[in-house]
C-alpha cells in the first residue's frame, strides 16, 4: 500500500483519502477517471501509476513547484503576435523585466513562434538575446532566465550568457544538437508538442484524439530526451495550447490537461493572449484578452498546472493570491 502525504491543516476541504498531486499544496485528488468513465479510488492505483501522480515535483532552477509559478514573457522580437516590438531593445527589455514583479522566472525569445512566423537565422537571434540576458544579470536581477529557442547555437549562447533553462517549441526535433547542449549544461529543458513547424502549423490540423495524440507525443518526447542523457528530473511538458491546433482541440486539451499528470513530470500552460480567447471572449488586440488570459491560468492553477507562462504577471500573480487565500485556513 502507498504511503500518503500527511494533510496540511491549513488547507480547505479536503475529502477522506484525498492526496496532494504532485506534492501540491493546494491541489489534490481521491481518484482517478478512466477513459470509459470508470472512477478508480487512489488507494488502488497501480504503484507507477500512483507514483506519477502523486510524487513531488523536482525544482525548477531551484524554485519548488508545490505551488503554481509564473513565466514571465519577455519577446525581444519585432513581430510576436501580441507585443512584437514591445521589448525589441535591451532597454525596453530591461524595462519590461523590471515591470514584472512576482515572476518565477523569465522566459527571453528572440524568434516568433507566431502561426506564419517565418524562421531568424542564428546569427540574428543571438544577438536579439543575449545582450538583453547579459543586461539583466548586469542589473543585478536574480530572477531565473529561460531562453526559448529551438536552436542549439542559440541556447549554447544564453546558457553561457546568464540562462538556466530552455524551453524549445519543437521538443528537439528542430535542430538534433540542442539536446545535447541542454544535456552537457544539465539545466531543466520544456518540451512542448506541436505540429509542424510556425509557418505551417495551422493548415488545417488534424487530429482523431487531441488529448491522446498530444500525450503520448510528449511521452514520445520525454524518451528521446531521456536517451540523450537528460536527467528526467530536469524536463517539464508543454501540450503546446495553440501550436498546431484548432480552437476546439485547444478547448479539449484544457478541460483534460490533468491528464497529463500522467507523465508524471511538471506541467507548463502557455495560453496567453491567444485567438482563442478573442473568439469566444472577445479581444480583437491580444492586450485586451488579459482577463480570459488570467481566467484560463486559474482554471490552469486548479487542475495543478505547475507553471504558467503568461505576458500579464502583476495580473495573473494577483488572481493566485486571491486564489490560494481562499484555500488556506488563517485559523489552523
């Protein structure tokens, strides 16, 4: 029989049994939902099946995730769909990163995944990034960077710059040598699914299960990361919300992204400002799709999404404030 986390007093109600996902302190579960509806009791989980779930998350650049934390979006890009040229220069990098008290961690681009975005040579992206990395740890700001890139040359640059993560949209099927630089560095790596590549990714994507195809994908992707000898402990997933998919598998991958818990590895939700949001909530400008944004990263928070990549951080760290008080009790 497992054993199980002893319950913190502090939090809500919780039901008899119940245990906390992934050492979460403020999300946890007393079964499990089969594919045919069957409820299964936690108690009689098979032992990897209850270890995926229920295991503590590993730190991510030394930040534990038994709470959700948020990505801070810094584009040091012309054209990113919602706030290309926002931050196209170091300085108003730096500005930027200065505005966003209470991220987690920093996530610097300096390649457009936007749908149609066409590819940034090397060159041209190393030199987007790494001044603003530089800048930011010249600063004196502590904060963790992510570098989001696919490219090898790339996060081999910002890794040496300041960096301490990467996030990599093709989940290394972009450019072969960057698992091996992530491996060499030994820094956590997101791997996220998507179709394709941006300037192709929706022509019409097509799936016969979104939520299986997209998990068993990363898994797919977990074991060739693992094979190149990245510690698994270093790796979170990424269902890539909006990377190849149409606005009903977006909806279809949020309402399960429990699911893949299953992974048994830290998840990441990037859903800010995206068309999605505009369509069903209206926002025509991505900056006016905060409040759908910050919405779906409290839906995010509550099925124990570990971190969530967001450009609104004052807003959505505020939302989970208000969101943990509620779950915790002051008289405990």
């Amino acid at each position: 029989m497992p054993a199980y986390p002893t319950p913190d007093p502090r939090l809500g109600p919780r039901p008899a049994g119940a245990v906390a996902l992934a050492g979460s302190r403020y999300v946890w579960f007393d079964a499990v939902i089969g594919a045919q509806g069957q409820r299964q009791p936690v108690s009689g989980l098979p032992e990897p099946t209850h270890k995926a779930l229920v295991h503590p998350a590993a730190q991510l650049c030394g930040i534990a995730l038994d709470q959700p934390r948020i990505m801070g979006i810094v584009n040091v890009t012309p054209d990113s769909f919602s706030d290309g040229g926002d931050a196209a220069t170091v300085a108003t990098a730096l500005a930027r990163v200065r505005e966003m008290i209470g991220a987690d961690i920093l996530d610097i681009g300096g390649e457009s995944t936007r749908p149609g975005a066409e590819p940034v040579p090397v060159t041209a992206e190393i030199a987007r990034v790494v001044p603003v990395i530089r800048a930011i740890r010249e600063a004196g700001i502590t904060t963790p960077i992510s570098i989001d890139t696919r490219k090898a040359e790339v996060a081999r640059a910002a890794l040496e710059a300041g960096a301490a993560m990467v996030n990599d949209v093709s989940a290394l099927r972009h450019d072969p040598d960057l698992a091996q630089v992530v491996a060499e560095a030994g820094v956590p790596l997101c791997l996220m699914h998507s179709l394709g590549d941006p300037t192709t990714m929706q022509n019409d994507p097509q799936y016969a299960d979104v939520v299986t195809e997209v998990r068993d994908h990363l898994a797919e992707r977990v074991d060739f990361a693992l094979s190149a000898g990245i510690a698994r402990d270093r790796l979170v997933v990424d269902p890539g919300i909006g990377f190849g998919k149409t606005l009903d598998h977006n909806m279809a991958l949020l309402r399960n992204i429990a699911d893949f818990h299953g992974l048994g590895l830290p998840l990441l939700l990037g859903v800010s400002r995206k068309r999605f949001i505009g369509t069903i909530g209206g926002g025509e400008n991505p900056k006016d799709r905060m409040p759908g944004s910050v919405a779906l990263a409290l839906h995010g928070a509550a099925m124990g999404v570990q971190i969530l990549r967001v450009h609104d951080v004052a807003q959505t760290r505020q939302a989970l404030a208000l969101w943990q008080a509620l779950w915790t009790k002051d008289d405990a």
